[in-house]
C-alpha cells in the first residue's frame, strides 16, 4: 500500500496546477503591462487509471519585463478523486515562476505571434493511507516549451508543446512528460477574456511504462 502511495505522488507532482501556463499565448503583455488569472484544471486517466482525476485551482500573476519578455508567478492546489482502495485521500499545494520570450510578434507582414517559455515549480504532496496515516513528500518541475497564436477578434486561438522534467524526493518517481496543447481565449473587452484549453500528455516515470493522459482547462484572465 505504501508503494501505491508514493505513485500516486509521482500523478500528484507531475500535474501542473493550472497547467499549459493559462496567462501564456504567444502575445506578449507589454511593457510595465500586468494581468492577473483564476484558473481550474482538470487532469482524467491519471496514473493509467481511467477512474482517476485530479482537479486544480490556481491563481497567476503576470508583468511585462520589456515589450517581448514577461514573467509570470503562480499558486495553486490540487486534490485527487478516485482513489485506490486503501487511500483516503491525496492532495498537493505548489507554486510556480516562468518566462515567456516573443521572437516574433504578429503584425502587418507576420500572420501569427511566436513565443519560447521556460518555468520551475515546486510541490508540497501528501497522501492518508488506511492505517499509515499521511505520507508527504516535496517535488519540482522544470519546463520548457514554445508556443503560437494568432489574433482574431473576440478569438486568440493559441497552440503550445511543451517537455517537463518531474523530480521527487521519493525513490524512483521521477518523470518526464511531453504536453500538446490546443486553445483558444475568448475577449469580452479590451482587457479581459475566457480561455479554455485542451492538453494531450505523454508521459514517461522512471519506473514502470510510459501511458497518456489530458487535461481540460478554463481560466478568467484581466489585463491591468
């Protein structure tokens, strides 16, 4: 049963708390521009098991370092659902940085905007097992990735890949994993907008094969 416990932290830390960085098309802020987000995330088929999910809030912070370079802050939580017999309940706290670099900004001449990001996060997991009690554990994630988008007014439709390195301070959980994401933001003003977003994740642990799974998502996102 504790072996169980600690795969199931592996599931835990290899989630994103808000995954695919909701704040983050390829269009930059701006200079000095900021832009706050709430965000909920749900991951289905974790740990290869169709029957269990996780579901995530998160709340994220963006500024405008120059006019194509912005960085971004987040926390979040997750708590599991569909738990192996055994297991009362799992969950995980986190919080995150990440830069986004524009190397080319949609315009006259240039049909879509392009942008590379690279982020970390850390993760606070712990899991009640009937008759151990909790097992905690810590982990981090390191991530890099490109990503696309294209104005259309009210539509952003956006697309991103991107590789993420999981590591754990438990035996043999780290991870790797490969994200494709697909979305769109919907403005309702000048300054705000709805995004929603679909992830296909391919991931690999260190221990045991390598399974898929994804990632439904949905934020409010406000430009200051």
């Amino acid at each position: 049963m504790k072996k169980i416990a600690l795969t199931l932290v592996l599931a835990l830390c290899a989630a994103s708390l808000a995954s695919a960085e909701l704040l983050v098309t390829a269009n930059p802020l701006g200079q000095g521009k900021m832009a706050v987000s709430g965000a909920y995330v749900l991951d289905s088929n974790y740990q290869n098991t169709s029957g269990m999910s996780l579901g995530s809030i998160g709340g994220y912070f963006g500024y405008g370092l120059t006019d194509k370079l912005d960085a971004y802050a987040q926390l979040g939580s997750a708590t599991a659902s569909g738990l192996p017999v055994g297991i009362s309940g799992a969950s995980a706290t986190g919080y995150g940085v990440s830069l986004k670099y524009t190397i080319i900004d949609e315009g006259s001449d240039i049909p879509v905007s392009v942008a590379l990001g690279s982020g970390y996060k850390a993760f606070n997991n712990k899991t009640t097992v009937t008759g151990l009690g909790d097992i905690t554990s810590t982990a981090s994630q390191i991530m890099l990735g490109v990503g696309i988008s294209k104005i259309m007014a009210p539509l952003v439709p956006y697309g991103a890949i991107a590789y993420r390195s999981n590591s754990v301070s438990t035996a043999n959980s780290n991870s790797t994993q490969i994200d494709l994401t697909i979305g769109t933001a919907i403005a309702w003003s000048m300054q705000g907008a709805v995004m929603i977003e679909y992830t296909m994740q391919s991931i690999t642990p260190q221990a045991g094969g390598s399974y898929t799974g994804s990632e439904i998502a949905a934020s409010v996102a406000y430009r200051i």
